[in-house]
C-alpha cells in the first residue's frame, strides 16, 4: 500500500509542475536514447545470436593463419580435415567461403553472392530446409553430373517468384547449370555478421587442380559445434595440439609467422562464430568507446534532472519540514522523494525508447548497402531490459543526493519559508554547483573526443592514398570463371577501346583490385639474389592490371616504364614494383632489370618500372612493398574497369554502362560508380564514430548550458533582496553583471581546467582510432574550450541581465 500511495503522490506531483515534469522527461530521453541506440548497435554486432540455427551456444569457430596478415579466417582445407579427423571435441566441423557467381536469368546477367561449404554445412549447424533438403556427402563435387545448390528463402521469394516447384529447377551459374535441391528457412541468415547475405549454397569444390589440396592456400572458415561438457578452452587445447604436429610435418606451409617465426601457426577456437578474432578487436574498440560516450551524456543529463530536484526541494522546504515536524521519519520522506525520481526516470526511460526506435531506423544509412542488410537493429528483450534497468539505475542516481539533502533542512528557517543566506561561488560550492562543474567537464571531455574524430575524418579524407581518386569512374565485372584466356582477352581490348571512345572519357584500363575499397591478393615471392630471413614472411601483395592504369590513376614512375601492348603471353614476363619494395629488398641496386618469381616452378619476372608507393587496403596501413603483373600476361575473370573522365563523372556512367551491356549482355556489372564514392563508403566507421560523437558533444553541450543557466537563475531568485540593495546602495547596470556573470563563470572555467585534464588523459586512448592527429591535439583542444567557455557566458549572460533589471524597490520587499 504504501508503494502504490507514493507512486499516486509522485505522479500527483509530476502532473502539479508540467513544466518541470516535461524539462526533466527530455534531458533523461536523451540520455536514455542515445545509450539505448547505442547499445541496439552494440546488440546487432555481438549479442544477438545466430538466427535459424540449432543451439547457438555450442558452436564455435576455428581460426588459424597469421592476422597480422590481415586474411579474415584463413585456413585450408587440409588444416580443416586435421581439425576434423584428429580431434574428439566437435560433434561436426564445417567449412565454408565467399563464392561470387553470374546468374543468368533471360538476356541479363547479375552478379550474386553465395557460399562454398562443405555438405555437412547445414547438418552442423542444425539448419532444416523449408523445401526439399540440404546438402549432404553425396553431394560432394567430384566433377560429374550437375553441380547442385541450395537457394535462400529470399532468393526463391525474390527471383524465382515464390515458386512451390522451384526443388529440381535449374540455374545457370557462371555459364553452367546447377540443379536446386532446396530452400533455406526464412530465418536463416548465415554465419557472418555484416556483408551481403547469400544467395545460395553449393558444394566446395574439391576436385584435384582446384588448389584446395595445398596446405598453404588457406581461404577457409571453419565452424563446428561442441559435444556436450566440452568447452571452447577444452576445444582450443586440441586443435593447438593438431596444429603443433602439422608445423613439424610440414614446417613450410604451418610453421612460423613474421612476429613468431619458430612457433606453429596461430590456431584459435572463438565461440564468436560471427567475427574473426582481427576484427573482434576492432567491433570491441568502436563499441566500447560509443559506449563511454553515452555513458558520459547519461552522467550530464542526471546531473541536470539533480539540479532541477534540488531547486524543486529548495521550493518545498516548509513541506519537507512541516511533515518532518508532524513526525514522518526520514527515511519514509526519502522513499517518497526517491519514488518521484523513479517515476520520472521510467517515464524518461520510455520516451528515450521511442527516440531509439527512429534513430535504429537510421544506423544502418552509416553502413554500405550490402553490410546493413545482414544486420538486425530491431529491439528484442535485451534491449529493453538494457533501458529500463538503466532508467530505474538513473533514477537513483540523479535522486538519491537531492533527498537526502532535501530531508535534512533547518527545520526552523525552512519552517518560517526563510531562504537561506547565499554567498559567492567560491564560499560555498554547493551541490547544486559541483553537479554543475562536473556538467561541465563532461561536456568538454565529449567534444574535444568529437573535435579530433572530425579533424581525423577530415585527414582521411583529404589524405594522399598516392592516387588521383577525382573524376574516375569504375565498374566491376565477373567473366564465366570456363572463359578462355584468349577470348576474355580480346573482349577486354574491346571492352578498354569502346569506352575510351566515349566522349568526356580520357584514358581506360583495368586492374583486379581497386585500392582501398577492401580486398587483396598476396603471393608467395622469390627475389633474385635476395636471402629471406629464416621464416621470413615473403608472402607480398599483387595486383594484375591491364596497361594504361598507372596513367589513368595517375600514379607517377620513380623510375622505369609502364605495361604496353606487347606484354602478352608469349613475350618474357614482366612486373612493376613500388618503391617501397625496390627499399626494402634491393636497397643500394637499380630495381629495373631485377626478376622474381611468384612460386620455385614459375618464370622468372623481369621489373621493367618503378611506382610510388601508395595506400592499398586501408590508409592507416604502414608502407607496404607491392607488385603489379599485367593483365596481358595473366588473364583474369574478375577485373575492374577504371577509366578517368574530362568532365562530370555521372555522366560518363550513363554512357558506360550501356556500351558494356551492348558488348555482352551476359557479363554481370556490379559496384558501377565514381572511385570517389566507393572510397567514401570505406570511411563508414570512421564517418559513424565522428558523426556520432558530435551528436553526442552537442548534446552534452546544451545540457550543461541548461544547467549551468538554471543554477545561475536559481542563484539570481535567492539574491533578488541582496542585489536590489546593491543597486539601492549605488551599483550599476555592469556591476550587477559582473557579480552575475563572474560567479556562473568561475564554475565554467573550473569545469573546463577539470575537463582539460581529463580529456588529456582520457583521449590517448584513442590514438589508435585517429588518423593524421595527434590525441591530445593543442588547437582542437583549445578551440573546443574556447566554444564551450562561450555557450556558458551566454548561459550565465541571461539571468545576470535579468538581475540588472531588477527594480531596486521591488527588490528590497522581496522574501
């Protein structure tokens, strides 16, 4: 009874001041929301579990390879089958990677992602068709008969209409027919967590000549599920054991890394099945530092809602005592105070839920389109027990100090509704005062982290990757993986000579990767008269590009000349190199006319030029030696055109993309767009973060703003009598300002001196994550306290111009 009449009381009272009632709900929304949207972030990225699958708790993913190298998940598939025969932990292990496949479907081809996987894929991860069945041993490609697939449910609802016979149809992928045996469930979405879901599952291909056979081809991840008592560490310590004897069997392929050259290769057993242990580190980082932030804007807001407690208590001071007086204990009238906060923080709670509701709506904008489709920002009962266990948390927080200064007044001024007698900022650093510091300092912590966030997206942005991105366009396309090297490359000549025709269009060529939109190919590299160190890692990043790509990306010679027209296959193998590599493995020797060799088998390759070294996975990347080997010498089915425009670039699109469609209708076009743009998205966490934390900063900004002017308000109400007798005495206008002014700026400056500090100390943290900027940058610090120092003067500004109005006379009858 007692709970339900101070619950009625609360609410009686919430609805008695609307005014406060409303100040109060926004300020916690806010605090609330932003550490509610956060933390749905947080959810999609590592707690929700695998949809669609049997028991997610048990399964586990295998990691071997060296991550310094940065391959996500690398293992072979004979590294596999030793995990699979040699241990007794798993009740399966499955493999899987990426397959990229042309669909036909009528005159028109698409590029469509799917899955290479083992057959026993489904069955380890306890995934029952919705249609037909799933893979199974016999499935196994051994090159006979049709290939089969398993399709996704919104592949059949999307491209086979829904069709209830769509088992037993066929598709042609890459120029072949594959037979459909199943259908997915619809609540299957796969193993990894971002990237395009697929679109279907087909049998690892195994055949010999496949490459699958060799140790060091490593490509796969491995997934299996736990038998039951046996846990990930029982798991690991296995798998460490079979890969202890596979590095003294075959010591070149599984022992040693650069940092570890005489030790097996790392293996790790991680029940996160979803993220490999690279970019763990990298999720728990951003995560954790979102986290903080809001954490930090949820700190300010209940110090603004204490604030508005402890002028709300000063209002009923002769309640609080007459009901004191009356013999109500202490302890009832905290309950009683502290059941008013807690109705005030769930109802702040929900309101913070419904801003999380829209801004979950508008994460995934931060992501490009094919990764924010395999995440799910939906909110599910952790996300709302996250939010009402921090509404109640909050509650008590910004409650509790109010109450219990609030029931310890003196009784008999506070009975005589007497106020009490107030002094300068530094004779009595009230509560109220120090909630208004630490507001303060909070604030500027949030935005110098969100200062060097923009400063460091702004370097990234306009940083040199040792290319010309601006007005080039590009468009990615897979031949039939069965194309003879003689036909795909006379349509690529075709390809390159139509488009250079097109008007506005300065120069085309081609190249496998493009730098900097994610992926890579590395190979191992013999150098003519170079001795590696003993497990040194000569595994070296490759490109194949066709002539004129140097040209059209304007990378500049140091030395040397570019691919032509008569580097073919027939002709004596040649390669270009970065200065990077020509330092690190022929310091001190011209690198033109030196050869290596991609494998002991291989010819030798002759350096005919020398590029300036460039960025080519990521921009925080340290220089790293490159080779470029001509298209012309090496086909590929996957190539990207790149072509360097003389005016707009969007409308150069329009022109390529219908003269590559005229050339071969069958040729799936994908990721057509200007270079420029498909840079920009690669920034994506980096935008995020420095979006995300401005929102955050200026937030943080406006409520200690507010409660910095509420406390200044509350002190001019209090000292009404006190400056009307100034005035009364002979004080001007400027005077009364300064007192004002100087006191509200006082706990401005102290809570910027605390706040230096403690972004000093706290944003070395976040080297890591900052580009071309030093943490504890001197402008972006002062230029941020110099901002927020002149958001308080204008917060203190108001009321002290208001106490300069005063009427001396009215002043001096005021109580």
């Amino acid at each position: 009874m007692g709970t339900l009449h101070d619950m009625r009381y609360a609410l009686r009272m919430m609805a008695k001041k609307p005014s406060f009632t409303v100040v109060a709900i926004i300020a916690l929304a806010l605090g609330i929301g932003a550490n509610t949207t956060i933390f749905s972030f947080i959810n999609a990225l590592l707690l929700r579990p695998l949809s669609g699958v049997e028991d997610p708790s048990t399964l586990v993913a295998v990691y071997t390879s060296d991550y310094s190298s940065g391959v996500y998940g690398a293992s072979s598939y004979p590294d596999y089958l030793d995990f699979r025969d040699q241990t007794d932990v798993f009740n399966g292990l499955a493999a899987y990677d990426d397959a990229t496949s042309s669909l036909t479907m009528g005159d028109l081809a698409e590029r469509v992602r799917g899955l290479n996987v083992t057959p026993n894929y489904f069955s380890v991860l306890g995934v029952k068709p919705a249609q037909g069945r799933t893979l199974d041993a016999a499935d196994e490609r051994t090159g006979a008969g049709l290939p089969v697939i398993v399709v996704s449910h919104e592949f059949w609802l999307s491209r086979l209409g829904s069709d209830p016979g769509a088992v037993g149809r066929t598709l042609t992928l890459d120029g072949r027919e594959h037979t459909i045996v199943g259908v997915a469930p619809e609540d299957f979405k796969g193993t990894r967590l971002g990237g395009a879901r697929a679109a279907y599952w087909r049998p690892l291909d195994i055949t010999p000549g496949s490459g699958r056979e060799r140790r060091g081809n490593r490509g796969l991840d491995i997934i299996g599920r736990l038998k039951p008592g046996v846990d990930a560490a029982q798991a690991q310590a296995q798998v460490a054991s079979v890969m202890a004897r596979l590095a003294q069997s075959y010591p070149e392929s599984n022992l040693g890394t650069l940092e570890r050259p005489n030790e097996p290769r790392p293996v790790v057993v991680s029940p996160e099945t979803r993220v490999g242990p690279r970019q763990q580190k990298a999720v728990r980082a951003v995560s954790a530092l979102l986290l903080a932030v809001v954490v930090l804007v949820l700190l300010i807001a209940c110090a603004n809602v204490a604030n508005l407690q402890l002028a709300r208590a000063s209002a009923r001071r002769r309640e609080i005592a007459i009901r004191l007086a009356l013999g109500a204990s202490r302890w009832r009238l905290v309950r009683q105070l502290l059941t008013e906060s807690l109705c005030l923080a769930v109802a702040g709670g929900v309101a913070g839920l419904m801003i999380a509701l829209w801004t979950a709506d508008m994460l995934p904008s931060f992501f490009p389109a094919d990764d924010a489709v395999a995440l799910d920002f939906s909110l599910d009962w952790r996300v709302l027990a996250f939010t009402l266990a921090l509404a109640l948390v909050s509650g008590l927080l910004f409650g509790l100090a109010p109450a219990l200064q609030a029931t310890r007044p003196d009784l008999v001024p506070a009975l005589k509704d007497e106020a009490g007698a107030q002094g300068g900022v530094l004779r009595r650093l009230s509560l109220r005062n120090v909630l208004v510091i630490v507001q303060v300092a909070l604030s500027l912590v949030l935005l110098i982290g969100a200062g060097l966030f923009l400063r460091s997206l702004r370097q990234m942005t306009t940083a040199d990757p040792g290319f010309n991105p601006e007005g080039v366009v590009v468009a990615r396309f897979e031949l039939d993986d069965k194309t003879a090297a003689e036909r795909g490359q006379e349509l690529y000549k075709q390809m390159r000579e139509r488009v250079a025709a097109l008007p506005g269009i300065r120069s085309v060529s081609m190249t496998r990767i493009v730098p900097l939109t994610g992926g890579g190919q590395r190979r191992s590299i013999i150098i003519e008269g170079y001795e590696p160190q003993p497990n040194e890692d000569t595994e070296l990043n490759t490109n194949v590009v066709a002539s004129g790509y140097f040209a059209t990306m304007q990378i500049p010679f140091v030395q040397g000349r570019d691919f032509n027209e008569r580097d073919t296959k027939g002709s004596p193998g040649v390669v270009v190199v970065n200065d990077e590599f020509a330092r690190r493995y022929l310091a001190g020797q011209d690198p033109v006319g030196k050869r290596l060799r991609t494998d002991s088998e291989s010819p030798w390759l002759e350096i005919v030029g020398v590029v300036r070294t460039g960025k080519y996975r990521n921009l925080r990347e340290a220089p790293l030696p490159f080779i470029y080997i001509p298209l012309g010498q090496e086909f590929q089915t996957g190539m990207a055109l790149v072509a360097r425009t003389d005016g707009d670039p969007q409308v150069a699109l329009a022109g390529l993309r219908a003269e590559l469609r005229a050339i071969d209708k069958q040729i799936p076009l994908f990721g057509v767009g200007t270079l420029s743009e498909q840079l920009a998205s690669s920034l994506t966490t980096d935008r995020m973060i420095a979006v995300l934390l401005s929102v955050f900063g200026g937030a943080a900004m406006l409520l200690a703003a507010v409660g910095l002017y509420g406390v200044m308000s509350y002190a001019v109400a209090q000292r009404t009598h006190e400056i009307g007798v100034r005035m009364a005495l002979g004080a001007q206008t400027r005077d009364i300002l300064r007192l004002v002014v100087g006191q509200g700026m006082m706990l401005a400056l102290i809570g910027v001196g605390l706040g230096l500090v403690a972004a000093f100390g706290l944003t070395r943290l976040l080297s890591s994550l900052l580009y071309g900027i030093s943490a504890t940058d001197s402008a972006t610090f002062a230029a941020i306290s110099l901002l927020l120092a002149t958001v308080a003067l204008l917060a203190c500004y108001i009321p002290a111009r208001r106490a300069a109005k005063v009427d001396p006379m009215t002043a001096l009858r005021y109580e």
